[in-house]
C-alpha cells in the first residue's frame, strides 16, 4: 500500500496542466465545505431549540397539571396524595386564569398563574428566572405581579407602577372582576412565554375566582418528561370523573415534534447536498483519469496491478473528501458559534426583529453543537467521498497500456 498511497497524495498535491481540472477539484472540496458546514449549523440550531424548549418554556410551564371540576378545596390533602404516587416527584397548587391587563388605557391579554413561592420552586425552576428577593417579595405581599417582557413593552409599564387585571365572570352575564396590582418584575424569557404569562401569589388569583377558596389544580413534577401524559392518566384513574389533566406534551408537544420533524426534514435536504458535493469527486476524478492515462499505463508497464492503480484514485479522492470535510466541519462549528451574533448584527444595523415572541416560540437562534452530530456528519461526508472515488479508480485499472503507448 506505500506505492498507491505515496502516487496517490502526490496527485493530490501535484500542479495539473489542466486548469479545468484544478477548477473542478477546488469546487469539489468547496462543496463538501459549504455543505457539511450549513449541515453541522442547522444541526446545532435545531439541537438549541430542543434544549431551550426543555430548559426555558418547560421551566415555567407544567410539566403536567391536575384539576378538580368546580376547583380544589384542600389542596394539602391532594398534595400529599400526589406526592405519594410512585413517579410524581412534586406537586404545588396554583390557580389559572385567562384575562386582561390594564395601564393606562391600554390592556393586553394574559394567561395569569397564581402560585405559592415556596411550593412552586419544588415543581418548576421559577427560581432561575427570579431572584430569591423577588420570590420573598411575591410570597410577602400577595399584591405583586411579576408580567413578561412583550406585555409589559406593549403596555409601557415599568416596576413599580400599578396595574390593573380584569378576568371576565365564569357565567354569562357575570359582572367581571378586577384587582389591582403592582409590578414587581418583568420577566424577560426570550420565549413565547414573553408575550403571554403574568405571575401572581395564589391568594391574590384566588380572589379573582368566584371560589377564593379554593385553587384550580395541582402542578406537577415527574421523573420522566417523556412520560409526563401516561403519569397523569394514571393518577385520573386512582381520583376518579371528578379530576382532569394535562400535560406538557398537549400544551408544547406539537411544538416538540415541529422541532424534530423540521431537524430531520432539514438535515435530509443538506445531507443531499453534502451528497452533490461529495460526488462532484466523480467528475473531477475521470478528468484526472483521462489527464494521466500516460503516467497509469507506465505504471502498468513497471508491474503495477489493477487493485494498485484502482487504491492510487481512492486515496486522491479520499484525501480531497477529508480536506472538505474538516474545512467545512471547522467553518460549521465557527458558523454556530457566530450565527445569533451575526443575526444580532443585522437586527441592529436594520432596525428590524426577525424573531418575534408572538410568531415564533424563541427570540433568539440557540446553539447546542454536539459531538455526535460532528462525528455522524464527518463520517457520512467522507464515506460518500469514499464512494465517489470507486467508479474513477475502476475506470482507471481498466486502461491498457499498449492503446495509451501506441502514439506516446
């Protein structure tokens, strides 16, 4: 293997005295560039946004939620039940409701959570989004609300002024009802949750009901995300017609598949063009094959066999697959790196939000680059580089050297 691999390696590095040649040889490894380096970024984006769905929305969304029909009057009962159920980790009451918020003329819609600071941080990672002094204070004084970012832009409000909540009466003809609050804190999630999701103590949304005594169900921690629907199925089944539930899974899971179903669609589509390139070694390959039929059929003559001649263009054309698909691994890394300073580049310099809370579900393009991915997407591009080379060297080892000599 040392006389393939030394001719092989010097082809590659030799001056050819056709330019076509060296052009088509520079495109082959532009190619595999371009397309395994948008493959390792789309990869890594598509990982980012699975990542932050599980780690940002699903901080503050329920994993999964119990309710009673006409609300849960003793919820520490409940809660000790639940605790007991073999896959439920944690369970925190809280009240749900759908409403406006009101400044200065101006009103928003909101989907207000009221939740017992101390019980919440069991079943969710609040405390990640709010200092210990902000859940002291919502705890304190129950007249706090803690608004997300998007409403609180929209309304032009600021911590500290008071704002107004008004939820409809849950009969027709109900007059509706109103509290006031202050804002303690503007939540800024860079999520979907930014454009919806108000925070209050359980006791202030509770007098927002028409039953302040009671809560509208229990929120849930599991020891599996994935099962979260079958966990809450089970414990319907042990509370009875009275109690329903739901899941991460019905509120986010159609965003979760999104997610997936558009990872796989998109790494197909650059796969195919990691593909185009890789096989564009084909056609630079029996350019090289036509330019040295005279070195091949000296070779021949000198003893050289078929599987000699056939290993020589299967370790030039490996040996272009790997250059561009290291260059183009190294470009896709540095690309993931730079692609949400770059799309905050152009945000800036065009005046304009690509990414807006109220279309999609993040602000903002998150990375997560993964080893697996860079190995799996390596392995495929040279392996289709590897397949490239087979029909070139083939066509190589089948020259015969006394046509090639005969006008030499």
């Amino acid at each position: 293997m040392k006389l393939p691999l030394f001719i092989g390696l010097r082809y590659t590095g030799a001056r050819r005295n056709s330019q076509l040649v060296s052009f088509f040889s520079g495109v082959s490894i532009a190619g595999l560039v371009v397309g395994v380096g948008l493959l390792i970024t789309v990869l890594s984006i598509m990982n980012g946004f699975d990542r932050e769905l599980r780690e940002k929305i699903l901080a503050l969304v329920p994993q999964a939620a119990l309710y009673e029909r006409g609300g849960v009057e003793d919820w520490p009962q409940l809660q000790t039940w639940l605790e007991l159920r073999p896959r439920i980790v944690a369970a925190a009451p809280f009240v749900q409701l759908e409403g406006l918020v009101s400044h200065r003329g101006r009103a928003e819609p909101v989907v207000l959570f009221g939740v017992s600071p101390k019980e919440e941080t069991r079943v969710s990672r609040m405390g990640e989004f709010l200092s210990p002094e902000v859940m002291q204070i919502l705890d304190d004084k129950p007249d706090q609300l803690v608004l997300g970012y998007a409403i609180a832009q929209r309304l032009g409000v600021v911590e500290g002024e008071q704002l107004m909540v008004i939820v409809p009466g849950d009969r027709p003809g109900a007059a509706p009802r109103v509290h006031y609050f202050t804002l303690l804190k503007i939540l800024r999630t860079q999520t979907e949750l930014d454009n919806s999701l108000a925070i209050s103590h359980l006791v202030s949304a509770a007098h927002l009901t028409s039953t302040p005594e009671k809560i509208s169900g229990m929120r849930l921690k599991v020891d599996d995300l994935f099962a979260a629907r079958d966990i809450v199925w089970q414990a319907l089944g042990e509370l009875g017609r009275d109690y329903y539930g739901t899941s991460w899974q019905n509120t986010h899971g159609n965003l979760y598949q999104a997610i997936h179903m558009s990872k796989k669609l998109v790494a197909l589509l650059m796969s195919l063009i990691v593909a185009i390139a890789a096989f564009n070694v084909v056609s630079t390959l029996v350019m090289v094959v036509v330019e040295k039929q005279g070195d091949i059929a000296i070779l021949r003559t000198f003893g050289a066999s078929t599987g000699d001649i056939m290993a020589i263009f299967i370790v030039q054309g490996t040996f272009i697959g790997i250059i561009g698909t290291c260059l183009g691994l190294m470009c896709g890394i540095l690309l993931s790196l730079l692609v949400q300073p770059l799309l905050s580049l152009f945000e800036n310099l065009l005046g304009v939000s690509f990414l807006k809370s109220d279309v999609y579900p993040l602000t903002y393009l998150p990375v997560e680059i993964t080893p697996s991915d860079i190995l799996q997407v390596g392995v495929i591009a040279l392996g289709m580089s590897f397949i490239a080379t087979l029909y070139p060297a083939w066509r190589a080892s089948r020259t015969r050297p006394a046509e090639v000599l005969r006008y030499e």
